[in-house]
C-alpha cells in the first residue's frame, strides 16, 4: 500500500479514537447539562469548556503518543508509521507543538 494511502488510514483511524472521546465526554457531560449542575452563561465560556475537555486532551495525548519510544498514534501504529525528526523521534515539547498547529 503506498504511503498517502497509509496515512490517510492512519489518519481515519486516530479520528476514531477522537470521536470515541468525544462520545464520553457527551455521555458524562450532557446528563449533567440537562439537570442543571453545569451553568455556562455565553459563547465565550462554551467554547473554553469544549476547549479545555476536548481539544487540550486530545492534543496532550497525541503529543506523548509521539515522543515515546514508538512514535506513533494508534492509527500510525496500526499503519507502521512513526513520527520522526530527522533520525530521531521528537521530544514531547516538539511534539506538543507539532500536535497543537
């Protein structure tokens, strides 16, 4: 299989496991919506709340994913991908700024 077919795959397959997380943070926080325990007064706040439990986890993990001993995500893993800069793979600090573009 060619290379941009791999890491289009690769590519679905780590949307999968965003999705997934997304399903439990709906499964936790909407009930918890619906009867009133979260209060959140504008679009501002909203958007920090979504920011703060979806986008900032999703990002942390994909950056220690990639700068372990396997640099990869579980759709890279699945595909024999790695991250790598040059002949190494890259620190969790490069990572998180790769991952947070």
């Amino acid at each position: 299989m060619k290379l941009p077919v791999r890491r289009i795959i690769a590519w679905c397959i780590d949307w999968v496991c965003i999705l997934g997380w997304v399903a439990v943070t709906a499964a936790a926080g909407i009930p918890l919506y619906a009867n009133g325990l979260i209060h959140l007064n504008d679009t501002a706040q909203e958007n920090i709340v979504g920011a703060a439990v979806i986008v900032v986890p999703i990002v942390v993990a994909a950056a220690v994913c990639e700068s372990r001993s396997k640099p990869s995500t579980p759709g890279k893993r699945m595909m024999h991908l790695q991250v790598r800069t040059g002949s190494a793979r890259p620190d969790f600090l490069r990572a998180l700024a790769r991952n947070s573009l």
